[in-house]
C-alpha cells in the first residue's frame, strides 16, 4: 500500500463528520463521464457571434491604419471592430492603467490583439482574422525582448522594489567567504485544459450577461463596465467552473471578456469568442522569466551572514500584475532560512513580449529558487552535503526567527519535517549509494537533493483578504451554498460544502455549490494566492453557523430548553433526548417564519502591510513541506530522467486528504515540468517576418510533462501538523507552496551533472534544465575539470 493510500484511510481528524474526510472532488463524476459542464459547452443561443482575433505581425511598431473594408469583404463576415468601437475605456489593466484592450497608436509584441471579425461560423471568422498581415499597416519601431538588455535601458513597467535588513555591503568584505553569481529562470505557460472563453449576453436596459472562464469573476465585471461606459450593477460575470487557470485566468481573461462584451453590445447578439490554443499563447502572458545577480558572504560551516540581490524579471509590455509579483519574489527569497543582512533589488523589465502575469506561487518560486541555488552552491564549495548546509541556515524557534520583511516565524516546522522526510527517504543511505554508482559509471550519473519549502499564505495587499458566501436550507432538508471563489478543478467547491455539511450537521449529498455569480457575492477577490479554502470555507462556515443558531434556538424554544443543549448530527437534530430528522426542523422553522437563509463573511485578521518599506505581516501563516528526488542523466545526450521522489507536505489540519494529496503530486509536476522541459522562446530580432515572435505557442514545441514523466516511485505523505492560527478547521492552503518541491528534482541534476567532475566544480546550470542546458552545463564541468 503506497503512502497516498494510507493517508486517505486514516479515520477523520478531530472528530469531523465530513470536513477532514476524504471525500471525492464534487464533480468527479461529471468528469469521468464527460458531462461537466465549462463554458464552451453552454448551449448557443439563437443569433449567437463567433469572435477571432486579429494579432499583432510585428514587436513594436506604429499602427497607421487597418483595412477594415478588406476583412468585412471576407465570407461570412459580419462585422468587424477596431478600438474606435469601444464605447467606454480602452484599457483592461489589472493595477495599472497601460494594457488596451484593442491595440491603438502602437502596437507593443507579436501577437497583440488589435481587432475582432465577427461571424457566424467560427472558422470563417478565424480566416478573416488571419489577413491581419495583409490589413494592418505598421511603422516599425524598435524592440527588445530581453529583459536585461530592456533593464539596461532603463524600460521598467514599475518602479524598482527594495527590500534590506541589516546592511549586507558592510558585512559582506568581513566574511570568510564571498562569491558572486548568476542565475537565469526561464517563464512557464499556464497549459490550462481549457483555454480562455467568455461567451457575453446582452440584455435589457444595458444589461450584460457574461459567461467567462475566469478566477476573477468581480475584475471581469469591472472591466467590462469600463469597456461598456456602464456601471458594475449593469454587467453580471458567471463562471460554473474552468478546465484549469494556475494564475492564467486571474488578469488575463479580461481582454476576452471585454471584447465579447463590446461586440455583444455593439451587435445586440451573443458573441463567443474562444481562442485557439496559438492565439491563447501568443496572446497571453504566463509566469516571468527572471535572472538574479547575488554577492554573497558566508561562514565555513555554509552559514549565509550577508547578500546583496538584483532580481530581473521579463514583464512585457505593460504592468498587469508584475508589481505583487515581484514583491512576493522579494519576499520569498529567504525561502526557509534566517538571513542576518540582506540588500534585494527587483527591477520589472519592459519588454516586447506579451505580458507576463500570475502563475501558482506568484513569484514566490522565482524567488526561493535563487536562494536555493546560492546554498546549493555554498555547499559544493565547502565539499559539505547540501543539505547540511541548508540545516545550518534553517529559521530557528525563539531566536533567528524573523524574516527580511519584519514577520515572525511563529509556526516553524521545517526542522522537524525535513528530518521526519530524510530517515523516510532514506536520504544518507542513497546518497551513499549514489556515489558507489557514479563511481563505476562513466556515461550515466544519478543525482540526489532534498530541498525544503516555507511559503507565505495570503494576499500582499491586505484589502484582497475577504470573502463572502450565501448558505440557503430548503424545507426539504438541503442546503445550496454560493460563495465568491472559483472552481478550476483544484476542489474549492468540494472543501466549502464539506464545510456547510460539517456546520449543519448534514451528510454531503444534502449541500450543493453553485456557480460563481457576481450577482450574488459581490466585490470578491481572486481565486488565488492559495487562499480559496481559508477565506471562502470560512465565509460559508459564517453564514451556515448563523443558520444553525437560528435553528437551534427555534428548537430551544419548542422543547424548552437552552440553545446551546441542541446538537446537529447525521442529518438529525438531537434536544431533550429526541433525535429529528433535520428536514422536519426546517419546515417547522419556516412554518414558524425563521430566516433559512443568511449570508457569511470573514476577513483575515493580523495582516499588515507597507508596500513602500516592504514590512509589515503580509502573511497570516506559513506553510511547509520538503521533497527528496533521485534522478539519472546522461552525459551524452543531456537526457534526464526522474527515478524516485518523496513528498512530504504541510496541510495543517487536511480538509480533504484526498485532494491535498492531488494537489501536492500536481504541483510537484508542475514545479518540475517548469524547471526541466517547459522552455520558451521567442525568435530573435533579425528582421524576418517572425522576428519578436512566440516559436513555442503549441504542444508540438512547448512540453509540458505528461504521465511517462512521473517518477515509478512516487511517495506523497501530508505532515502530521495543525495550522497554529485560527483557520478553517485549522487547515492550510495547498494550491502555491509544494509548486517549490518541484526545486528537488533541479538541484538533483545539478548534482547528477556536479558528479562528473567529482563534485569539485560548481555546475552552471539554467533554469530550464533542458536537455541542452544540461549538455552545456556538462561542458563546462569537464573543462573546468580538465576532463
């Protein structure tokens, strides 16, 4: 029986009835079966538009005119719309007003929407989308693609960050060792099953029905009243669930959205605009490449005493939403360890590229993987077993407990956990191993790393922490719940139910969620930041509990007894040593005219943030984990191949065991795919007709990792552990953190790679670690070597 197995059979914690159970996700069924329901498979409406984008050709360049009378010529072209037919704002930027929604005066990178032909046949409206070489008429303008060459010009979307503590330039000359490196982190596409959609509805008096596969419902309504020039009660965005969005569909839904609305509007039709998978990529921005430059001291024993850090992240052409991303790389940097003085410097490139945005763990990886780098490096130079190294620089209980930003570590685990994973794995005695197989192998090399995570849960910007949820309970017994999270697969409905149930006292049969409705939980924030369970569970937990003290002192007064004696369980309702059928207490409380229905809301407490001086507490708690991999490379090719790994992650008190889990061995996927395969890249600016352009926009030439890429040894366990701040059912969240466990399976090539000098020179090993990046990196050991 593997450790997964084992998780899912243990009796539920804490006493629950359903929260803590791990029940399957709520629409596992409809899955398997084919019948969940996403937005493309809405039934069209009579007179229903289909939408096709035409892209920017060109990187950079001055728009002079369109050929609007060449695309209407087109068959079956019903209309065509151009900026000058957005009757509000042409802008759908997430913080920072720069991001049209329809290109014009300029165009900024290839692949830049600038208009919309409008069909009633979807292919038909693409053919006419594809003359936007032949329509668009463009002065070229200089680009750059490069994010270091742009920093060097001084292109940022934002102003610099800077976050300090100390003063790491006066310390770093009196430490006993000082070097200085580089690392580049390439990006990584989101790959959502479902690519971006909105179908938009017109309706009466300026209405706007919106269906929009989005993890942000309340921006998209925003953004669509500004593009429509009417207000937000006007514009309803509804979204029953989406086939995946990692961060791609926070920000970057709106231009899709926007557009389907101004047609609708403009046409008084349904438009449907759905993107193919080229468009969606060379469209849409994904996670930032950055490069880091560190200077940094430290002890013989590997002990980190100062570093000075440049961050450079790849934006784009315009903000989105580059700024809290770099901020949370800022703060992600000390990762899982104590650094006395510390200088970080993170600079948000402009360049002509799409623009980057949200993507699982929002920076945090980018930021954590530099560190990571640095003590793997620290380590080889002393000839110390990495994670020796790491040990030495863990945060600390009671002292060395406070992060760069002002935040102490009040839940520390990671000592503990990394140990409890060390002696599981097996760390020491397969590292012996290891090193006997390398010995006797000239051509293939295994690897070993185990690295560690502390990830910092809540949003940075201290408003976004609120939720509010609806909770309705028939006369029938059941109970319907809509809350203003977003179900992307990740089982947010399935948790918030369990939840409800667990509140009422009801099995989970009898309590449903439906779709995410502006209309009924207004201003939300964002699925995201790994926060969907800690704010929505409570949300709807607060409106079920409100409920239940209805219920309770309705039946308190019936049997003559107090409120607090009524207990609810199994569907029942126990008082004065009768046991009622819960739905027989809800039709005698609506007989007796009590409220069935409440509203919920909760906002995280202790939170505290100035973005100028970058302290404060942005984070409500931490969560941890720690992965060990094993891999095998070989020398000739850079081919690289994932053996063993070993998961072990901090959940707190687990919701739901079953799809932690998931969300653990997803993730760590995820984390690898972006540091292994998952390359891209744009071809260069030599004046041919694709210079600037996205060449990895499809599955032929971007790879994500498929299920051969998963290890044949594959053990994932949830830490034994109970969140020590109030969440719900003290739970952690498990969408961002174990993304950084996926660090594991890079630190181990490097390793496998480090084995062919014998350990004695330093690998430079680029993030991906491709097969190519691995070969050169092979190369310069074995010259460094002498080999």
């Amino acid at each position: 029986m593997n450790d997964a197995v084992e998780t899912f059979l243990k009796p539920p914690a804490r006493g629950h009835a359903v929260a803590g159970t791990a029940v399957p996700h709520e629409s596992a069924h409809l899955h398997v079966a084919g019948e969940a329901a996403y937005t493309d498979d809405l039934p069209e409406l009579a007179g229903t538009l289909h939408a096709a984008l035409g892209l920017s050709p060109l990187p950079h360049g001055r728009l002079l005119s369109i050929d609007v009378d060449l695309l209407r010529a087109q068959p079956g072209v019903v209309a065509v719309l151009t900026a000058a037919d957005i009757p509000g704002v042409n802008d759908c930027g997430a913080l920072v007003h720069d991001d049209p929604i329809l290109a014009s005066g300029q165009v900024h990178y290839v692949g830049q929407p600038v208009f919309a032909v409008l069909s009633e046949d979807r292919e038909a409206a693409r053919r006419a989308a594809a003359l936007a070489g032949q329509a668009l008429r463009i002065e070229p303008l200089p680009a750059v693609l490069d994010p270091e060459q742009a920093h060097a010009q001084g292109l940022h979307v934002v102003p610099t960050m800077r976050l300090a503590r100390g003063d790491a330039r006066a310390e770093l000359p009196r430490a006993p060792h000082r070097w200085q490196g580089r690392l580049a982190i390439g990006g990584q596409e989101q790959f959502y099953l479902e690519g971006q959609i909105s179908c938009a509805v017109p309706l009466e008096d300026r209405g706007m029905r919106v269906h929009c596969s989005t993890q942000h419902p309340s921006e998209m309504q925003h953004v669509v009243a500004h593009a429509l020039g009417v207000h937000a009660h006007h514009v309803q965005v509804e979204c029953r669930r989406m086939g995946g969005g990692f961060g791609g569909k926070e920000s970057q839904s709106a231009v899709f959205a926007c557009i389907a609305a101004v047609a609708a509007r403009k046409l008084g039709r349904p438009v449907k605009l759905r993107p193919d998978r080229d468009d969606d990529m060379l469209i849409t921005g994904r996670r930032h490449c950055f490069v880091h430059r560190w200077d940094v001291g430290h002890d013989d024993e590997g002990r980190i005493l100062a570093a000075d850090v440049e961050m450079i992240s790849r934006a784009g052409f315009s903000a989105d939403l580059s700024a809290p991303v770099m901020a949370r790389a800022l703060c992600h940097f000390d990762n899982a360890y104590w650094l006395p003085h510390v200088a970080i410097a993170g600079h948000s490139a402009r360049t002509n590229t799409q623009s980057n945005t949200a993507f699982r763990g929002f920076g945090g990886p980018q930021g954590a993987l530099a560190i990571e780098y640095i003590l793997d490096s620290v380590a080889r130079r002393l000839g110390r077993d990495a994670l020796d190294v790491r040990r030495a620089n863990f945060y600390g209980v009671g002292e060395r407990n406070v992060t760069p930003y002002g935040q102490v570590v009040e839940d520390n685990v990671i000592a503990p956990l990394v140990d409890e994973l060390a002696t599981r794995a097996d760390y020491a005695g397969r590292r012996a191993a290891i090193a006997a197989f390398n010995a006797e192998s000239p051509v293939l090399k295994k690897g070993l790393a185990l690295t560690p995570v502390k990830f910092g849960i809540s949003f940075n910007v201290v408003h976004l922490n609120q939720a509010g949820a609806l909770v309705h309970v028939y006369t029938d017994g059941t109970a319907l719940v809509n809350h203003g999270g977003t179900e992307m697969g990740q089982g947010l409905n399935t948790k918030v139910a369990q939840v409800v149930a667990q509140e009422l006292g009801l099995s989970l049969d009898r309590v449903r969620c439906t779709a995410t409705d502006t209309s009924k939980v207004a201003n939300t924030s964002a699925t995201a930041a790994s926060t969907g369970s800690d704010l929505n569970g409570k949300a709807a937990q607060d409106a079920a509990r409100t409920i239940r003290q209805r219920l309770a002192e309705h039946v308190a007064r019936t049997h003559g007894v107090d409120a607090g004696q009524v207990r609810f369980a199994g569907n029942h309702v126990q008082v004065a040593g009768q046991r009622i059928p819960f739905e027989d207490v809800a039709q005698q409380a609506y007989m007796a005219r009590v409220q069935l229905w409440s509203d919920g809301f909760y906002a995280t407490p202790k939170l505290s943030w100035d973005r100028n001086t970058m302290q404060g507490r942005p984070f409500y708690y931490f969560a941890y984990g720690a992965a060990v991999s094993e891999v095998i490379i070989d020398t000739l090719t850079g081919e690289s191949r994932l053996l063993r790994a070993d998961l072990l992650h901090d959940v707190g008190a687990s919701l739901n065991p079953a799809l932690d889990i998931g969300q653990v061995e997803g993730a760590f996927i995820q984390g690898m795919g972006w540091l292994t395969t998952e390359e891209l890249v744009w071809h260069p600016l030599d004046g041919s007709p694709r210079a600037g352009k996205l060449m990895t926009h499809a599955p032929s030439t971007y790879k994500i990792p498929t299920a051969n890429d998963a290890p044949p040894v594959f053990h994932t366990r949830l830490y034994d552990n109970v969140n020590a701040q109030d969440t719900i059912h003290r739970s952690k969240a498990v969408g961002e953190p174990p993304l950084l466990l996926g660090f594991s399976v890079f630190f181990a090539i490097r390793d496998a790679i480090s084995a062919v000098g014998g350990h004695r020179i330093d690998p430079p090993l680029r993030a991906p670690a491709t097969a190519e990046a691995i070969l050169d990196a092979v190369d310069a050991v074995r010259a460094g070597s002498g080999g």
